[in-house]
C-alpha cells in the first residue's frame, strides 16, 4: 500500500514563503500524475496543484502564480513551493494522486499563514 508522508509546514506571516514536501513510499511519482491538496477549517477538500508523469503542471486560480509544484523522480518525492503565502492559504496540505486519490492520505502538514 503507497503511503505518503508531508512535511515542511509551519506558521509563517502573510508574504512568506514555505516548501512543502511530500515522500511516497512506492515508485508512483514518476508514473502518475501527483497532486498537492488542501483543507480549510470546514472547508472541503480541494485540489491546488497537479503534474503529470511528463511535467504538465495545473493550478487553482487562487495560487496561480505563487505555487510552484515539481517532482523528484529518484527521490519518489513532490514539492509545492509556496511564495507570497496569504491568509486565505491556512490549510492542512496533502499530496496525493490526481484526479482520484488514493485510499491512504497521509496525515498531511498544516500551514498557518497568520501575523
């Protein structure tokens, strides 16, 4: 069973940057399109960024711009590079496949953009 594992969190002020990380035990990242999610205090959860096995990236309108998703093939890891983070991003961050995930989510990492 593939399991994810996110990291890179933190609380940050409004501006600020982060890199989140996400380490997958099995060798999907290079065959898969992988997707990085998030969810809000009562808030469903929603797709922020995904690339493709041949590094397509797409993005929600609401980071477009700031995120920056990629890959590490060798490393069977994927990293979502977060700039100029706003409020409204406070979120607990998962990774995932996309468009349909996976049954074991991890336990995700939060980030708290607050000043």
């Amino acid at each position: 069973q593939v399991q994810f594992v996110e990291s890179g969190g933190g609380l940050v002020q409004p501006g600020e940057s982060l890199r989140l990380s996400c380490a997958a035990s099995g060798r999907i990242v290079s065959i898969l399109t992988m997707g990085w999610y998030r969810q809000a205090p009562g808030k469903e959860r929603e797709l922020v960024a995904s690339i493709t096995a041949g590094g397509r990236t797409t993005y929600a309108d609401s980071v477009k711009g700031r995120f920056t998703i990629s890959r590490d093939n060798a490393k069977n890891t994927v990293y979502l590079q977060m700039n100029s983070l706003k409020f409204e991003d406070t979120a607990v961050y998962f990774c995932n496949t996309y468009p349909t995930g996976l049954p074991s989510w991890g336990q995700g990492t939060q980030v708290t953009v607050s000043s």
